[in-house]
C-alpha cells in the first residue's frame, strides 16, 4: 500500500513479517517524505519496523523505535549523499539520528534524548 509519494508500506515491513510495514506511524512516514523531498535523491530503508524477534535477531536495543514504528534505517554509501540525507532530515524536523558506515538511522523517539547525532 503506498503511504506517500515516494514511499510504500512494503519498504518498511520486519523481513520475519510480511506486511508489518503499516504499522510505522504515519506522523514519521510523513517526515520522513519531507526530508526525501528536500534531498531530492533516493531513501532506500534497510529497516523500517521491527518485530520484537527481528530486534533481537539485530541485537537492536530493547526499547527500540524501530519496534514502535518511529524509526527507519536509510542505505548510504556516498559522503554527499550523507550530507544531503543528514540536511534535509535536520530540515524536516528530525532531531535523533545515527550515523554508521553503511546508512542513516532516523527515529522520532520521545523516550530517548533528543537534538542527538551519533556515530557507530
């Protein structure tokens, strides 16, 4: 089922549950548009929502965002890339992102500290 524009809830489903994508919350999915809008480049989500199950699988963190639909994982391998991705997701009003070598992890956590850029 396509959510926005340039999203589908398919992109976002745990891989160990078909489906699972419509449970991300609308409120992040429409963000999320926005700051793709802003790049203007391509988000290809590796992790969208999380079964408690896939969470553990990942050795994600217990309280997770991901579990919660607030969160997504976006592919990045290009430094310019980076940098567009981390600007617009600033610009649309992310303020907890985390940047790994191989993507961008985004989530609208309100349990967990905000205005926050990490690194892995």
């Amino acid at each position: 089922m396509k959510l926005t524009e340039n999203f589908s809830t398919w992109e976002f489903d745990s891989p160990d549950r078909p489906f699972s994508g419509i449970n991300m919350r609308i409120e992040f999915i429409f963000k999320l548009q926005e700051a793709r809008r802003i790049a203007n480049i391509p988000f290809l989500i590796t992790s969208g929502y999380r079964t408690k199950e896939h969470n553990e699988k990942v050795e994600g963190v217990k309280n997770s965002a991901h579990m919660v639909g607030k969160a997504a994982d976006i592919a990045c391998h290009i430094s310019v890339n980076r940098f567009r991705i981390v600007t617009a997701l600033l610009a649309a009003g992310f303020t907890r992102i985390g940047i790994y070598p191989t993507y961008i992890h985004v989530d609208d956590s309100q349990n967990k500290p905000s205005r926050t850029i990490f690194l892995k």
